[in-house]
C-alpha cells in the first residue's frame, strides 16, 4: 500500500504500524509523488492526505480516477479535515474510507486489514456509502 502525506512523523507512524500488521507500505510525501509511485508501483490501496502543498489529496484522486490503470486502487482519505462536506466530497471521488487527524495509530493496521477483507468481499460501494455516514474515528 502507499501511504502519502507531507508530513514525515505521519508517514512514520503509518510505516511502523501497518508494517507491523504484515502490510507492505511504499510512501510519497506529496501529490506529484503519489501519481508517480501510484503509475510505477500499482499499491493495493492508497492512504491518501488531502491538504499537501502543490498536488492536494483531491487532485490526487481525481487524476488516479481518470486513468484507466489507477481508477481501480482504493482510497482512504486521512486528513484533518472532518468537515460533512469534505466527507461527501471523498465519497464523489470514489474513496473508500476516510480517517480524520488526529488518528490512533495503534489501530491502523487493523482498520487498513478490514478494508482490504471488505473490498475483496466486493463491498467497494458499501464502504463509499459509509463515508459520509461514518462518525469520526
């Protein structure tokens, strides 16, 4: 999986944990880096941040979207903004989750293994509904 946020002690945190739940992670520190590593690497699923300087976490997904070889990867949105609209705004552009910061990163690794089990069950658009329903984690 990639993991792309601009901040380094985030990457860190999901490095470590998800790692440590079998998970291999790749990671980009901003949207133009997520589309190369995303074009190159093909992840099982991105953990996508929103506000990066340049490429935001929106274009990201939109320009992934667009592409026939990349609009299939999954993507949870993690981002400080928790916002009703930003929610609905995730699900449009076909995430499959989305975490608000701060974040247990503890339980990451567990959250990520579920969505991975969900999406192979066929449940993609169950989890895009679920998006703007969901409560904050």
């Amino acid at each position: 999986m990639l993991v792309v946020d601009d901040e380094r002690s985030i990457r860190l945190l999901c490095r470590v944990n998800l790692t440590a739940s079998g998970i291999e992670v790749l990671e980009a520190r901003d949207g133009r880096e997520a589309l190369e590593v995303v074009r190159e690497s093909r992840p099982d699923l991105v953990l996508l941040d929103v506000m990066m300087p340049e490429v935001d976490g929106w274009t990201v997904a939109r320009e992934l979207a667009r592409d026939e070889r990349t609009r299939d990867i999954p993507i949870i949105f993690l981002t400080a903004r928790a916002d009703p609209a930003d929610r609905r705004r995730g699900q449009q552009l076909g995430g499959v989750g989305y975490l608000t910061k701060p974040f247990d990163p503890v339980a990451i690794g567990e959250y990520v293994e579920d969505m991975l089990q969900r999406l192979e069950k066929g449940e993609r658009e169950q989890l895009s509904r679920e998006i703007s329903s969901e409560r904050e984690r």
